[in-house]
C-alpha cells in the first residue's frame, strides 16, 4: 500500500498515520513522495501509469532516476493518457521494462488524448528473464522530411530473440540515419549495415537521395570502401 503523506486526517489510505499539518484537502502537492509502507501481498511491481481526464500536469521522477514497470498487468506494462486529458505529463526519470516470466509480455504506451507525454529519460532499459538484457535509445519524431520519411516506412517484423513482432526502421533509412549523424559509431554500424545487407540488396538510389540532401555522400563512399572482402 501506498499513500501520500499530506491527506487528510481520518483518510483510510493512510494507514492511521498521523495527519497533522498535512492538507485537509486530502490532495498531494508538488515534492509530495509516494510512501510504500508494506509488505504489499506480493503485489510490488508498477504495472501500469493511467492519467484519467482530470489529471493535473505530473512529473515523475527526476533526470538519473529509473522508474521500473513490472509485467504482471495482463502480462503487459502500460502507460496510458486517456481521451479528454488535457494537461501535459512528464516522465524524467529512465524507464526499466523487468520482465518476471512470460516472454510475450511487453510494454506499452497510449496516448487517447491530445496532451503531450513527454518522456524525457534518454534510455528505456530492458531485464527480460528470458533474453538477454538491453537497452533502447529514446528519440522523438520531429517536422523533418527524412524524419517523416523514415517512420512512414517502418516495418513490422517478427524478431526471434523477442519472440514477439516489433516496428524496425528499413536498413536503408538506418544508414541513411546513421551516416546524417556521424559519429564514430555511427559511421562504423552505417558500414556494418551495408556490409551485411550487402549493397546489391538494398535501395541504393534512395541511400544516395538523402545522403546527397544530407551532405553525407563522401561518409557514404567511405561507408563503402570500408566494407571488408568477402573470403
């Protein structure tokens, strides 16, 4: 059980805590923590953040903090702004999916409403118990012609490690990306992509299309030439 420590005297939620000098409104306020206080009957896992249309704008977390969301929802962890939301909410803190047992559980995020859901961590962590950990990089879509480009062309793909289907950029789009950004890495995995998809497999007009609008065709010659022979 869970309760936040400004409600009002006499409330249930609080566990017969004392309630002096706590809002009698019964209402949390900002800086306001969420006390976990129990042995909870096995039910310790946050499976699923629901903001109802009379939501305020919250904040979770804070930058460095990972909030963790079991799976034992429905098999699922969900986050979910319903319709008629109209306040904004944040999440700072890193998001960790922890998968306890069924490998076809998941995460999910939906948004029904017209208010934003700003996840501001830069990583969404993976503990699965049936696959090896991981960890995603969380970027957000932006009024970009490639940008727009590459998400209208997603893919859904099945993914044996996952067992599960998941949307995948095309590989021409994760070079095209990968060689628009530019770093080290970025340039050797723009290469690697190209040297396991093999050149004569993939769209290379429209690798060259937005490398030439990018600036990025030397990087992709390069990206090229890099490519090690076949044995």
């Amino acid at each position: 059980m869970w309760f936040a420590p400004r409600l009002g005297r006499g409330n249930s939620s609080n566990n017969g805590e004392d309630s002096n000098n706590r809002n009698p409104a019964g209402v949390p306020v900002g800086g306001d923590p969420a006390i976990f206080n129990n042995g909870g009957n096995g039910n310790t896992s946050i499976n699923r953040l629901y903001f109802n249309p009379g939501a305020a704008a919250y904040t979770i977390g804070s930058r460095g903090q990972t909030l963790t969301l079991g799976t034992e929802y429905q098999g699922n962890s969900e986050i979910i702004l319903d319709a008629g939301l109209a306040n904004n909410q944040t999440i700072l803190a890193n998001l960790l999916y922890k998968e306890s047992s069924s490998p076809v559980s998941g995460i999910t995020i939906t948004n029904y409403s017209s208010a934003d859901l700003d996840i501001a961590g830069d990583t969404l962590l993976f503990n699965r118990g049936h696959y090896p950990s991981g960890k995603l990089a969380l970027f957000e879509t932006f009024d970009d012609p490639f940008v727009v480009s590459e998400f209208s062309r997603r893919r859904r793909v099945f993914v044996p490690l996952l067992q599960r289907e998941t949307w995948l950029p095309t590989p021409e789009d994760v070079v095209v990306q990968k060689l628009r950004w530019g770093r080290n890495k970025d340039l050797d995995d723009a290469r690697d992509v190209l040297a396991v998809q093999g050149p004569e497999t993939l769209d290379m007009a429209y690798i060259e299309h937005w490398c030439g609008l990018h600036g990025t065709l030397p990087r992709l010659k390069e990206a090229l030439d890099g490519i090690p022979p076949l044995e």
